[in-house]
C-alpha cells in the first residue's frame, strides 16, 4: 500500500499531477482544489490511498490526512466509487461533508457530478455517526482545540445513543452558555449536554 508520497511535482492537471519520489513519476488523482494549490516544480507530500482494480492501480491523493479518511468513508458508501468520491471531495470540504451528513441534508451531495439521489441519500444513511461536524471556536480556545473537545463530546453523545444531529446542535448551543473552563474540558461539557438532553434512549429504555 503506498499510504503517501513526498516528491517534486513534474506535471499538474485539472484533477491529477505526477509526483517524481526517487526518480520515479507517480500519477496521482487528486481533489480539484489539491491540483491548483500546486505548482509545476513545488516539493509536496499527498496522503495517498491506492485502490486496486482487476484492470488498474489508481492512485488518490490529498493534502491533509482528514481528507484521505473522508475518502475512505466515502468508498464504503454503496454505490460511490474513486470517481465519485474525489467528486465529493473537490465539490465539498471535509467540513462541509461533515455538516451536511450531521444534518442529514443529503442536497449537497445530490449537486456533485455523478452523484445521483439515490446515492446522495446512501451518503448522509451510510456516514451517520462517522464524522462529526466542526463547531465554531469559543471565545479564548483556539479553532482547532475548540472543534477537538466539542467532537469528543458528540461523539460520548452519538455513542450514548442520540443521533449526530442532535447531539451536534446539542453541543452547539452549550458551548456558547458555557464558562471558559467548561470550553475547554470534555467532562464538563458532556455533563452540560446530558442536563440539556436528559437520559440517553439506552437509560430510558432500561427503565
């Protein structure tokens, strides 16, 4: 399995570049936004997955490694193949792919190339409980801090039985109540949104 490559790029196409490793030139897919972010001669590193078919080997790359997760997630979709997946991912952000399965909005995925109704739905079905979306920054925490400690604590929710929707707007709404500390440490937000929600499906059904 080639899991990343750390070349110099040789050539650069709308969805795909190669990347020359040890004199050696690798064809890579790659998300439209990955391709013009590039530039003839730059030295990168894509995060790579290799799917194997009877007919070719074809790469798949991306810049950041939660890309490359999301892509895999994607490819465990019925229905949605390489193609289709990279589609998802130079139409979408990670982000955005996040937010619309937690929402159960299956209208962006409807709007990339390729992917039909059907599919879209299979989506949103399918990745339920997968990704979780990213939530603004609170005051005094850092982006990416702010987004890790509301993701573990939807995650505690969606595994104590409520579904990703509503945990995620569960979380969103306390994170703003919330008192600096409390932004920053997973108990104290989780009892936060377990006051808010009351006993999980699982407590009630053993009731």
């Amino acid at each position: 399995m080639i899991s990343s490559l750390r070349g110099r790029v040789l050539h650069l196409e709308s969805e795909s570049a190669i990347v020359e490793v040890g004199g050696v030139g690798f064809s890579v897919a790659v998300p439209t936004q990955v391709a013009r972010a590039l530039h003839v001669g730059d030295e990168t590193l894509l995060h790579t997955n290799l799917v194997v078919r009877e007919d070719a080997l074809s790469l798949f790359g991306f810049a950041e490694r939660d890309e490359l997760d999301t892509f895999i997630l994607l490819l465990s979709v019925s229905g949605v193949g390489p193609k289709s997946a990279l589609g998802v991912l130079s139409a979408l952000s990670v982000g955005q792919i996040a937010e619309a399965v937690a929402a159960e909005d299956d209208a962006p995925f409807r709007r990339v190339s390729g992917i039909g109704p059907k599919t879209a739905k299979l989506i949103v079905v399918q990745l339920a409980g997968k990704l979780h979306a990213p939530l603004p920054a609170a005051a005094g925490v850092g982006a990416p801090a702010a987004t890790a400690i509301a993701g573990q604590v939807v995650a505690a929710l969606v595994a104590l039985g409520w579904s990703e929707r509503v945990s995620a707007e569960t979380v969103h709404e306390i994170v703003g109540d919330a008192s600096a500390s409390e932004r920053t440490s997973v108990p104290a937000l989780l009892k936060l949104a377990l006051a808010q929600l009351g006993p999980s499906r699982t407590e009630r059904a053993n009731v």
